[in-house]
C-alpha cells in the first residue's frame, strides 16, 4: 500500500512538473508578442484554472488543465491575442465543469475577462447539443456572443482546433460528430475571420477521421512526389530570383503545396485521380517594402517583373491588393506558363499582407498602432456583423434553415460591383440583382421589379459579375413571393423575403380562419378539434394553421364537400377492422423487432442487416467499401450515407448524436449500383471495347447505357451493378488504358 502510494506521488510530482512546463513555454511565448507584458494577471488566472480542474482528467487520461494550456498557446501563439484573451483560455471551463460563477470570475479578473468567459460558457458542448429543439437556440447564442466581442469566437475557435488535434481519443461516433461540425461551421467560420492556417488544419484533421485511408493516401502521394515538385519550384524561381536581386528587394520566396482536403476535393469535384491534379504547387513571394505607403507599387512592380519571365494566364489575374477580400486577404494572384509546360500560381504579398492572410483579425489589430482608423478588413467584419444581427432578428423556424442561411455567406468567393454613383461594393459570388437590391434596403429589395445592369435592363434574378454597374429599378405594386427566394443568394436576402411571406401568411390565416367561422356558423357547425381534422385531411394541409393560411390565401373555396364530409356519419364496421389489421401489423412486426442500437459500437453491415434492417441512402449511393456511417431517426430506422455526402455532412452538424460508425462485413455475392462515365475520341469499335472490359473482363452487368457522339468525341454513361469500391477502382484503372479513352469518372 506505502509502495502504491509513493509511485502516486512520483506520478503527481512528474505531471505538476509537465504542467509548469507547459504554462512557462506559454509565457516564454507571450513574452515574444508586441502586446504589454501583463504576466501577473496570467500567472494568477494559470495557477485558478489549475486549482479548479485539480483531479480531473481528460479522455486521453492527461491532466485536464493541459487542455485550458494548450487552447491558451493556440489564442497567443496561433492567432496572437494579448493577456485578456489568454486568462479568458484558461479559465474557459472553469465556469462550465466546476462550481465557480461568472460573478466569482468577475469578481477576481474583471468585468471584461468576466464576459468573454460567460459567452465561452454559453456555447460549449460544441454549437448543438443533444437535443434538436435546442439547436437553433445554441447556434443563436454563438452568434451574439460573436456579434458583442469577436475573440470570444476566435477562443472558441482555438478550442475546437485542440479537440481536433486530441480527437483520437473519443469514440467513433462522436468522431464524426465533432469531426462534421468542424467542417460545416467552424473552418468556414475561421475562413471568414481570416486564419487561414487554422481553417487549412481544421478542414485537413476533419478530414483524416472521417476517410482516415484517402487522407493516409493523399499524404503519402504528396511525400512521395515532394522531390519532383521540389526541382519544378527550384527551375521555376531560379529566374525570378535573378530579377527580383537585381532590384536589391528584400525577399523570400516559399512553395505553397495544396492540403491533402483540398486535393482530396478537387479529386471529388472532378472525379480525377491524384495524378490529375495539377495546381498542387503554387508560388508564394513575400516582400519587405521600402516604405508603408508603396506596398501597393510594390506589388504590381514585382507582378511586371514576373511577365517579363514567363507569360501569364490573362483570365487568372487577381487583384487583391486594391480590393481586400471581406476578410482582409491582400495578396496580387497571377498563373504563368512554367518552361515545363505548367501553369503556376504565384502569389505576391507583403510582410504585413503573409501576417493578416494567416492570422487573421489579431494581425489587423497589431498592425493598427494605435490609430482610430479602421482598416477595410474591421469595417467589413462590421457590416458582415450587423447582418448577423439583422437575420437574428427575423430567425428562421428551423434550425437547419437558419445554420444554412449563415453559412451561405461565410465560404463564399466574392466579386466587387458598382451603384450608379460609382460607390463600390462587395458582394458574394452567385449574388443576384435581387440581393444587391436588398443590401441597399429592405424597402428597395421588397419592392425591386428588374434592374439596369451596365445601362442593360435585366430581370431580378440576373447573376451579377464583377465590374457590373447596377441600378434597381422599384414599383409599389411588386411585392415578394415564394418564387423570390430562389432568385435571392445572400443570407440577408433570404431572411428578410422570409420573414415578409411569414408575416403575410400570419395575416392570410387570421382572414382565413375568420371566413372558416363565418362559413360554419352559416352552415350551423360547430367548430372543434375532430372537425378540423376532418378539413386537414380533405384539403391534404399538415396543420390547422396550414388550413386557415390556405383559406386566406384563396388556395381553395369552401363549399358543398366540405360540408358533405363534415356531416356524414363514419362507418364503425371499417374502423373495427381497421383496428384489427393495425394490431394484427403490430403483432406480426413485434416478432422481427431489430435489436436495440448501442451508438457507442460500430455497426457491421453485413447483407442480412442491408436487406432487412438498414437502408443505403438515395441522396449518395454507397457501395461497399465506401467510408460510411449510420443515421438513426426518430423512428430508430437506420440509414446508411456515404461520409462525404452533402445532406450526411448537414446531418452530422446538426443531429451529431443521431451519427453511428459503420463498417461493411459484406459477402462476395452482394451487389450494388455503380455509375461509369466515359469519354475520349470517337472510333469505330470504342464502345465495344468498352463493354468488353466491364462485362467480359470484369463480369459486372450493364443495367442501362447511354452514349452520345458528337464532334468527334464519345461520350458514356454505364450504369451497373458491382461488388464492391475496388472493384470499381480497377474498372476505371482498365478504362483509362483503352487508347481512345481520355477521361473516366
């Protein structure tokens, strides 16, 4: 027993030494930064946390206060936030997982620090929780605590960024969980607020657990093309570098190698091999200009000086640099033609440009120094801001709706417009002239009937390119319909056309349910719960409301049937039997029950559980040997989808308890539907060697075909029943080898 509890004590004395180690290498960290050195009010808000969380433990079986250290160097050394934010780091769970108060933390660190750890406290347990009613309130509450100071996001951020790093210790389920929420809200959201780096790790680690194996191929695919990419990026720069010495500027020049995600996406978009993926090099040159106010010179002199060495792309030059991107990003994009024959990136930024495109925010901040100024990066965070807080105004009634409607703007490129006084705007890509309209005003947006495009009268859906000049056109006559929202792009559009045909319909079902009174009492009815049901069901609506905004609306008259299936007597002799079939169906299914789910195990797909239990998702179609998982609704029936599926990643933000791991334990004999598209150059026989290899080689059975040759050029699409994922793969890998043949997907 004495020796147990000696080995303890080691064991306490060896992890207390971890953990000072760990809290002085932050310090040594924060020490470097720029921002006022404020150690005793860490030190103190360290030594808190720690007393706090002593005896707890994380599920990796470490002490619980390396998780507060850990997410504290993230929001020091990753974003580069100062000493509010790191105390707010620490204490982050304190409020959460002990008995302290936000009065208690107020009390000891200030009012300040009090709030950032109060709205830390209010979104934890990640954006939804377990229940799906409370899901919009949660995502709610994020974005008021985003809206009343941003670095309760960016810690936020920092949070989810070391759970992603620490995910191998949880269960499978809640891998994918957690792992599906990253994706569908937390990069896009660290995309929007600029770091860069940060979103390229969330978007790779989500990745690597939800296709472990595609993310292990990828990477090493990457390692071992390195040394080729390496000679292309040295024969490639070796004439810049010439250039660029000779105008004695001080430089660096850096490979920028895609992410195995974003290589892996492009492979799915395109439905192209690793091989065919050809911009995974770009080429990053980052200056120190001569003077703050040449930066932008600079720029276009280097970008000169590259066309004099190789000739660019003309349509894939961006600009940048004059036009920040909403969140700051300022860099000068050109493609040149390699002496390979590649089409390269580069990318041309300034020291300051490299710092705010990979920090984001923090870096704006620092760079400020002072000035009451705002940058353009704050005031567009501002108005990006102030929409948030117009769609929570008028929120939508389903969660998903609302997630959906914030999410559109967070990802999407963006393209500058014009007004017609020559103010210009920015708006996302795939915006609308009915968007535009409603970034002016609601009133503007709610009463648009066409616009004027570059001085070209155009209707409301037209899709706005960057440099169009518009002018909207107005009537008091027009108003929106339902029609409108798939005309409008933007999340403000959408809610405010929204709330409009809510408020609308609320008016058109007070009218309908007084012309319902009217019509009952006229036909001496009275009005009950067993008579509405009666009208819901004859006019197929959901609900009563439903009914009474379809009167208002004049969707229907009342009439003689309404009053015959109001008045006639229903017929007891069909109800008994039909009670007697329904207990007989209940009887008869009890037997084949499936056995309860455990959502901690994997589920094991085998061709039994497919045929009788389990369901293979239209929206995705998964064969075996895809990576899957399970989704079990409110009816405990369970659907299988494949991991990267679009309505699958919706399902894992919002409903991640729902999620169950899966594996396939399918036999040889099991088949499933497969689609093959073909094309290359039209030769006599092409089609026939093609149906050769999938049913003579392969032995797949062609269950429909269409081909298509036109121009010379053959296209097909066969469809066919397989076993399994490889043997898809060596179908393609066949394909690819017929001579004509030049793309399969």
């Amino acid at each position: 027993m004495e020796e147990k509890t000696k080995q303890q004590k080691q064991t306490e004395d060896e992890e207390d030494k971890m953990v000072q180690a760990e809290f002085e290498s932050l310090i040594q960290a924060y020490l470097t930064t720029k921002h006022r050195k404020k150690v005793e009010i860490i030190t103190k808000a360290f030594n808190f946390a720690k007393q706090a969380h002593k005896g707890v433990r994380r599920l990796s079986g470490e002490p619980y206060i390396m998780h507060p250290l850990a997410v504290a160097k993230i929001v020091c050394i990753e974003i580069g936030l100062g000493s509010t934010s790191i105390c707010s780091a620490l204490l982050h769970d304190v409020v959460e997982d002990t008995d302290y108060t936000v009065e208690d933390i107020e009390n000891m660190f200030g009012a300040k620090i009090a709030q950032i750890v109060d709205g830390l406290t209010k979104i934890s347990g990640g954006i939804f929780g377990n229940k799906t009613a409370a899901q919009a309130e949660n995502f709610k509450k994020l974005l008021i605590t985003m809206s009343d100071d941003i670095r309760v996001i960016l810690i936020k951020i920092a949070d989810r960024l070391h759970n992603m790093r620490t995910l191998g210790a949880q269960a499978p389920n809640k891998r994918y969980k957690i792992a599906g929420e990253t994706l569908y809200i937390y990069a896009p959201l660290a995309h929007r607020l600029g770091l860069n780096k940060i979103k390229n790790e969330l978007e790779d680690l989500s990745f690597k657990y939800e296709h472990p194996e595609d993310y292990h191929y990828i990477e090493s695919k990457l390692a071992e093309t390195q040394a080729e990419r390496d000679t292309l990026f040295d024969s490639f720069t070796e004439p810049i570098r010439k250039q660029l010495d000779a105008r004695k500027l001080k430089y660096e020049i850096k490979q920028r190698v895609k992410t195995p995600f974003s290589v892996w996406t492009k492979m799915q978009a395109k439905g192209v091999p690793f091989e065919e993926v050809f911009d995974i090099l770009a080429v990053r040159i980052i200056f120190d200009p001569q003077a703050p106010d040449t930066e932008i010179n600079e720029c276009f002199d280097i970008y000169v000086n590259l066309c004099k060495i190789y000739k660019a792309h003309p349509e894939r030059f961006r600009d940048w640099v004059s036009h920040p991107k909403a969140n700051g990003y300022q860099a000068l994009h050109v493609t040149l033609m390699s002496k390979q024959g590649q089409w390269i990136e580069v990318q041309i930024r300034s020291r300051r440009m490299d710092e705010i495109a990979e920090k984001g925010l923090a870096a704006h901040w620092k760079y400020k120094d002072g000035e009451k100024t705002e940058t353009t990066a704050e005031i567009e965070l501002d108005k990006w801001l102030n929409t948030i807080k117009e769609i929570l105004d008028d929120p939508q009634p389903s969660a998903m709706d609302f997630l959906d409607s914030i999410k559109l703007n967070l990802f999407a490129s963006e393209i500058f417009v014009f007004t017609p006084k020559g103010e210009l705007r920015t708006m996302p890509a795939g915006s609308t002239a009915l968007d535009f309209a409603f970034t002016i005003h609601t009133f503007v947006g709610s009463h648009a009937i066409g616009a004027k495009v570059n001085h070209k009268l155009v209707s409301i859906d037209y899709k706005l390119k960057s440099g169009d000049q518009i002018e909207i056109l107005t009537s008091k006559a027009a108003h929106p319909t339902r029609l409108w929202l798939n005309y409008a792009y933007t999340a403000k559009a959408k809610t405010k056309i929204q709330a409009i045909l809510r408020r609308d319909e609320r008016e058109a079902a007070r009218h309908g349910e007084a012309m319902l009174d009217e019509f009952l009492k006229k036909n001496n009815l009275q009005k009950d719960s067993a008579l509405l049901d009666k009208l819901v069901k004859l006019h197929e609506v959901s609900t009563p409301e439903s009914l009474y905004t379809a009167i208002g609306l004049g969707n229907f008259q009342l009439g003689p049937l309404d009053i015959t299936t109001l008045t006639e007597k229903p017929d007891r002799r069909w109800k008994r039997l039909f009670s007697f079939g329904r207990n007989h169906k209940a009887e008869s299914d009890t037997a084949a029950t499936p056995e309860p789910i455990d959502p901690k195990k994997t589920l094991s797909l085998t061709d039994e559980k497919l045929r009788s239990q389990y369901t293979l998702a239209d929206c995705c179609r998964p064969i075996s040997g895809d990576d899957v998982l399970g989704y079990i609704d409110e009816q405990n029936h369970i659907t299988i989808h494949k991991v990267q599926c679009p309505d699958c990643q919706r399902l894992k933000a919002s409903q991640g308890n729902r999620i169950l791991s899966a594996r396939w334990d399918t036999s040889e004999l099991a088949l499933f539907p497969a689609e093959i598209h073909v094309k290359g150059i039209d030769t006599q026989g092409l089609l026939l060697r093609v149906t050769e290899i999938i049913s003579n080689h392969y032995h797949a059975n062609i269950i429909s075909l269409q081909v298509n040759c036109k121009g010379g050029i053959f296209e097909g699409n066969f469809q066919m029943f397989v076993h399994n994922r490889h043997e898809v793969k060596r179908i393609l890998s066949s394909l690819k080898k017929v001579k004509d043949i030049k793309e399969v997907s």
